[in-house]
C-alpha cells in the first residue's frame, strides 16, 4: 500500500519534455491522495522557472527530468536555487540514467533527491516525502 503525502504539500511543479511521463507522475499523484492539491507541468526548465515565476504562492515540492532541451534540469536547479525566496523548497531530479547518479552525488548535484525512471508510486510519495520533510524548519 502506498503512503499519503505529507499534509504541507499543497503545490507541485513537474518539469520534463516528455508529456507521457509529466503525466504519468501527475495521475500517481493524484491517485494517492492529490486530488485538492495543484499539480501543473513545464516542458523544460525555462518553462519551469516563468511558471515558478509566474506562481503566487511558492511549489511545496518540484520535481524535474534531467536531460531536456534549452534548460536541463541541473541548470533549473541552479537558477532556481539563485532566488532566496525558494531556499524552502526541495527539487528533485528524476532521470532514467542510473549511472549519472555518481556521477551527480561526485558533481556535488543541488537536487534534494535523485529518482530514477520508470517511477513507482511507492517511490515517488517516499522520495517526495523524505525531500519534503528534510525542507522544513527545525530538520
């Protein structure tokens, strides 16, 4: 059985070009319990950061594929990290490379947490869980 997500987590941003799997991961989300809360999807990360941009209230939690066109996820990181207003919010980056997660932890990566794809539900609540609650003041 898969957990529910953490009560705070009101907004969450998914940032991938492929639109199969933004959608995949948006319908686990809201098939575990996501149903009030405001998922919306980028295509890459340029169009992720005008859509952190255009938000009026901060993502809870932001997930993103790495290899994309114009703006990979790592560059998305590290723009969006820039802003003091974000330092709240954990990112995770998801990616069907499984050997880039050395090299990612020897880059010193800015994500919170790396996932790898295809996506489990169980994975994706535990992992945005654990980034969530790591987030928060006093952890």
């Amino acid at each position: 059985m898969t957990s529910k997500l953490s009560t705070g987590i009101q907004k969450i941003l998914i940032i991938d070009d492929d639109p199969v799997q933004s959608n995949v991961i948006r319908m686990m989300l809201e098939l575990y319990g996501l149903h009030e809360c405001e998922i919306t999807i980028a295509k890459d990360g340029t169009d992720g950061l005008k859509r952190v941009a255009a938000a009026p209230d901060p993502f809870s939690v932001i997930l993103t594929d790495w290899r994309m066109p114009r703006m990979n996820g790592i560059e998305f990181i590290e723009a969006f990290r820039k802003n003091s207003v974000n330092e709240g919010t954990p990112v995770i980056l998801v990616t069907f490379f499984a050997r880039e997660d050395e090299r990612l932890k020897s880059e010193g990566s800015v994500a919170d947490a790396i996932m790898f794809k295809p996506v489990t539900p169980q994975g994706l609540v535990d992992t945005i869980n654990a980034a969530w609650a790591a987030r928060q003041p006093g952890q």
